[in-house]
C-alpha cells in the first residue's frame, strides 16, 4: 500500500537506541557536532549510559538463569525523548483493524513508525511461542505492500512479516493498545545538558542506591556481591548451590536458545563486544566535543580497557580448553552476526545453529564436561575478572566524576 521512499537507515543494533537512530536518520536529522546522524553511543549516554546489575532467577519448569545488565533499564526510552525534546505523537487504539489503519496513516504522511511488539511472536526473531515468555520491545515500520509490512530491527536489512503476525505481536500485551509513536527532529540546543544529565545518571547508577532493588544489584556493590557468590559455598544464592556442576551452571554460563545466559549479557545482548563499555567510550569521546571537556577523552581510554577485560571475562566463561564450551561460544557469535548482516538471509543457518546449541546442552546435561575440582578453579577465575573489572570501573567512574566536577 505504501513504502517510504529511500529507506535506507538500517545501522541501528539496539531495540531501544538503535530504534531511535533508524528513525531519526531516516527525517535526516543530524547531530550538530558531526554532522552525521545520532550516533547509538551519544542516545546511550543520554539516556543515562552504562550500569551494572547482577540478577538471578529460578521459576518453576525452567533452569534458574543470571541477567547481567549493562546499560541503564530506569526508563532510558523515555529518558531520551525528555532530555532531547524530541517531538513526538503517539497513537493508541484498542482495536486491531483500527491499529492497522493507524499504521499505514503515519506511513502515508511520509514518517517511520515505531511500534511495539513482541519478539517471541515475530518469526524472523526464530523465539519458540511459550505463553509464559513474552517482551515487548518497539521496532521501526517503513512500509506496508501486498500484506507484507516491512521493519528496520537490528540487522543491517529488513525483514518482512505479514501483516497478521505484526498485529498478533502487537497485541500479546493488551496494555501497549496498539501503540504507535511518530518521532520528529530533536532540539539541539538541549543536548549540552542532555549529555551532562546523561553522565551523571551513569555514575550515581554506579555510586549511589538505585531507585528500584536492592544496593547489592547495582553499581560496585554488585560486582563485589557477583564475586562473593562466585566463591561463597554456603549461601543459597551462590553459584555452588543455585548453580551447581551441570545443566544448571551451563545455564547460567551459556543461557539456551530463548534465555541469554552471561556469556550473552556480555557478548551479544547489547552493543559492542564488551558489555557495551567500548560503546560507552564512544560516546565520552562525543562527549568531550558537545561539554568542551578534551579529559573525558582519557577516561573513554579507560573503560575501552573495561571493555577488554569483559571480553576476557566472557572468554573465561566459555574456555577453548573445554571444546563443548570452546563450540558453544563461537556458535553464539556466528549466529549474532548473522542477524546483524544478512537478517532475513540468515535464518536457516541460524535454525542450524540453535539445533546444534540443544545438541550440546543435551550433551552437558548427559555427561558435564568439567570435573567438581574443575568447576570451582572456573567460579575462582571468573571472580578474579569480576574484582579486575570493579577496580577498572571504580577508577574510571571516580575520574569521570572529578572531570565533570570542574
């Protein structure tokens, strides 16, 4: 019925920032002091950067599991829209033929359309349908020809799906209403304090109690907790007894075709390779242009050295000396990039590579590669990283303090 002309903007890699970068290159929208478009590292930092969080969970039918949070989850969406004032119209209706009809509208008056949906109901996603899983997460729609809707979501090409199963991934929680979202160019004048609001979000998030959970799930109170939990024997959260030699440590080490384990968190959930602090980086080195700070250069410098020593964490999860393990890390990382250069060219390979990965969990399951011995010198090295890791950070967030003190 109606594409937009010359759709091309399909860099963005997050659901949350790169959504937004996709929109806003797509209106031409560029940033005053590059003159290209919004990077994903300058929206990281505005909306309020990195973090740290340390989670686990144990529901009933599944492994228990680890969530690793790297970036601020306080609103961050929001956050970017308020401290950009980004112009924005949103459109909401509880009707699914009204929905569709809203959909193509927006497409009509020339504009992208960032719509929530999702991702387990969403087949190009390859999440098998579990009425207890679900995540809505907002993807950007350009076009809408011979029922197939076109969508920008992460990969560097579009992926196309029936307007059906777009309106079925939309309704899977009834309280989104179908909603639709219309961006429009930001006020550059707002974005010095957007980027000085950004940072110091970022370093209370590390410093200071967060405004939801416990102080022991954030910031550097979490990495010494991480490591305590790794070595502790006798506390019923640590990973010797919630998850102990087996399926359950493999679990939380290598997550599974649906749930991200923190091998993932670190490598493929967010940005970049390194818990997303080389994309942090990035954005300091913008940073120091927009605030006319050049020091924030060198503490971008350190956490790319944070960013390293994830990498290295990360590899320690997954050693080559276990080859199971060795197999599992480089089929994570080939089915990542898959997604993110050929999209929907990819999915029978990637089919291929999620078969292989339950082939290999139920090898674990059957015969644990590691011995009890074995499994406590892993825990050990893996809270080394963790300690190296809270020192790099607590240096360079106490530096960026300083720095934005002046």
């Amino acid at each position: 019925m109606t594409m937009l002309k010359n759709y091309q903007a399909f860099n963005g890699r997050h659901y949350e920032t790169g959504t937004i970068h996709n929109a806003l290159d797509y209106l031409g929208v560029r940033a005053p002091h590059t003159n290209q478009p919004l990077s994903e590292a300058l929206l990281l930092g505005v909306s309020g950067g990195i973090v740290f969080g340390y989670f686990t969970f144990e529901y009933k039918g599944y492994h228990p599991h680890v969530v690793l949070i790297t970036r601020n989850t306080f609103d961050p969406t929001q956050t970017i829209f308020d401290r950009l004032a980004l112009p924005r119209d949103v459109i909401q209706t509880t009707n699914a033929e009204k929905a569709e009809q809203n959909l193509i509208k927006v497409l009509e008056s020339g504009h992208p359309a960032l719509v929530w949906a999702d991702a387990f109901s969403l087949p190009y996603n390859q999440l098998p349908f579990d009425a207890r899983n679900w995540t809505t997460s907002p993807i950007l729609v350009y076009g809408v020809q011979d029922d197939g809707v076109y969508i920008a979501d992460r990969a560097q090409r579009p992926f196309r799906v029936t307007m059906d199963e777009l309106t079925g991934a939309r309704s899977r929680v009834k309280d989104d209403k179908f909603r639709i979202m219309v961006l429009d160019a930001p006020d550059f004048s707002r974005l010095p304090v957007a980027v000085n609001k950004g940072i110091w979000q970022c370093t209370s998030l590390y410093t200071e109690a967060p405004p939801k959970g416990k102080r022991d799930n954030f910031g550097f109170a979490a990495f010494q907790y991480w490591a305590r939990m790794l070595t502790n024997t006798r506390n019923r959260h640590s990973w010797e007894r919630f998850f102990p030699a087996g399926s359950k440590l493999f679990a939380a080490l290598a997550g599974n075709v649906v749930q991200p384990g923190a091998f993932d968190w670190i490598c493929t959930w967010g940005l970049g390779s390194g818990a997303e602090r080389d994309v942090y980086a990035d954005f300091l080195d913008e940073a120091a242009q927009i605030l006319g700070k050049p020091g924030l250069t060198h503490i971008a410098d350190q956490f790319r050295q944070s960013a390293a020593q994830w990498c290295e964490l990360a590899n320690a999860m997954l050693p080559d000396s276990v080859p199971l393990f060795a197999e599992t890390r480089q089929l994570k990382l080939r089915k990542h990039d898959l997604f993110i250069q050929q999209g929907p060219d990819a999915l029978d390979e990637i089919r291929q590579i999620n078969s292989r990965l339950r082939e290999i969990i139920a090898s674990v399951e059957a015969d644990f590669p590691l011995s009890d011995q074995s499994v406590i010198e892993l825990r050990a090295t893996l809270a080394e990283h963790v300690l190296k890791i809270h020192d790099l950070e607590y240096e360079a967030v106490m530096t960026l303090q300083g720095e934005m003190s002046v």
